[in-house]
C-alpha cells in the first residue's frame, strides 16, 4: 500500500510539471490523490526527502526540476508569485533583486528582496532565502513584469526602485551601496517617471535620491525631481537619517545636509 501512494504522488507531480506548473497546495494533492490529509502529509514527505519537492510555505509546495536539485528548491521568482497569489497579497521584488532586472547584476544580494504591504516571515527553502520588506501604499508603486522559466514576476520599475534604494539604504548594505547601483539604473531612469515614483514616498526619500544621482554624475535625470523636491520639502533633510547633522554642510538644491560621504564603488 505504501508503495502504491508513493507512485501516485510521483504521478501527481509528474503530471503538474508535465502541464508547466510546479506548484501546488496540500489540500490540492489530496485531492487529487483521494486520501486522508494525514496519508498525504506521509506522502509529500517521502517526495521532499527524495528532493522532488520543497515547501517554502506551510502548505504550499513546488516541484524541483532536476537543474534545481542542487538548490534544493525553485528560485525564488519562480515561485513568489504562485506563492503572493495564493495568499491574495500584492508584492513585488525590490531593491537590489529589482536592480539585477534592470542591468545591475554585479550587485547579487544573498536572499530575495520581495516588497509586500503586510509584515511576513522570510522564507528559507533548500539554498533560496527570501526576505519581505514592507512598502507602505504598495498598489501605487510602479511595477512592471519580467518572464522566468515558469510564468511572470513583477518587479518595481527603475525608478521606482531607485527610490526604494534610498527608502531602505540598511536593506542595501548602506549609502555606498545605494550610490553604486544607482550609477548602474541612472541609464534606465526616465526623469518625469522618476517624479512620479518619487510622489509614492516621503519627500526626504527625493531630496536624498536626487543628491546621489547628481553624486554618480546623472544629474541629466534629476531636472524634474527637483523642481518636484523645491515645490515640497519643507525643509532641509539628513542625507543619512538618524545621523548627527550639526555642522553639515548643506546642498540647497535639495535642501539636504550632507552629514555624511558617500563613495560609490567605481
């Protein structure tokens, strides 16, 4: 009998990745599969062991294809999507996993970075680690979709994670780093779509963006944004937040006090 169950969970998976799905739900293999919930736990045990499967969330399941055994788990943006859909939740990969889409692929971060609106524990899957980030208005940041093996994942626009980059500097490894990949997105930013991004976040979020990409001598994208930060901020800003500023010298295009020296790598 067991035997027997083990080769319809097989079968089960088989025929999932056969129509071009790898993932799948508990209650979903169950069903399919006619048992109890608890001969069905046995089952996709005994499929995780063999490395066939992977659960990143409790109950939910992907089928790891065979140049993904290694990994122990789909990456995360073939999944991550399956996974935001099934828990009805908005998402989107920001910061420096958005910034590998848009041409900045040197800055490879250790875990995925995946925006929700909703605090939610990190995932850790075989060698795949996913962190989510809250992003306040989260329906109003500009996304747009990239194509991977199994379907589609959303991903913020450049400009939208230029402005993220800044918003979350301690998510990036610091100012140097946001300044770096900001040198590689400046290429891909449109200035009237960087205002509207910009208008998604608190206004020192802009002073501070527009001050680094006139640091990484891109200050042709920043025309727009700072009409936009002169219209609004209304008042100077610390480049680096929770940081002394007296004595800092201030920048009053951006009304921005620079307490702090940012190097981007070269």
């Amino acid at each position: 009998m067991k035997s027997e169950g083990r080769f319809h969970a097989r079968d089960y998976i088989s025929r999932l990745a056969g129509t071009g799905r790898y993932h799948f739900t508990s209650r979903e293999a169950q069903d399919a599969l006619g048992v109890s919930a608890d001969a069905a736990k046995l089952a996709l045990n005994r499929l995780a062991r063999q490395g066939l499967i992977a659960s990143p969330a409790r109950g939910f399941y992907v089928i790891v294809p065979p140049e993904y055994s290694a990994l122990g788990c789909l990456p995360a943006d073939q999944f991550i999507p399956a996974l935001m859909g099934k828990l009805e939740q908005p998402y989107y990969l920001g910061l420096l996993s958005a910034a590998q889409y848009h041409g900045a692929a040197h800055h490879r971060p250790q875990e995925t970075q995946v925006m929700v609106g909703k605090a939610r524990r990190p995932i850790s899957c075989g060698a795949v680690r996913v962190a989510f980030i809250v992003r306040k208005d989260i329906a109003r940041i500009a996304v747009q979709p990239f194509n991977t093996p199994r379907g589609t994942v959303l991903v913020s626009t450049p400009e939208a994670t230029a402005v993220d980059l800044v918003g979350y500097p301690q998510h990036v490894g610091g100012l140097d780093q946001v300044a770096t990949v900001l040198q590689d997105l400046a290429e891909s930013l449109d200035p009237d779509k960087l205002v509207a991004a910009a208008e998604t976040s608190p206004i020192p979020w802009a002073q501070r963006l527009g001050y680094l990409l006139e640091r990484v001598d891109a200050g042709d994208k920043t025309g727009p944004l700072k009409s936009y930060v002169g219209a609004n901020a209304r008042q100077a800003t610390p480049l680096l937040p929770n940081a002394p500023a007296d004595g800092a010298a201030r920048d009053d295009g951006w009304k921005l006090l620079v307490n702090a020296d940012v190097e981007p790598e070269l």
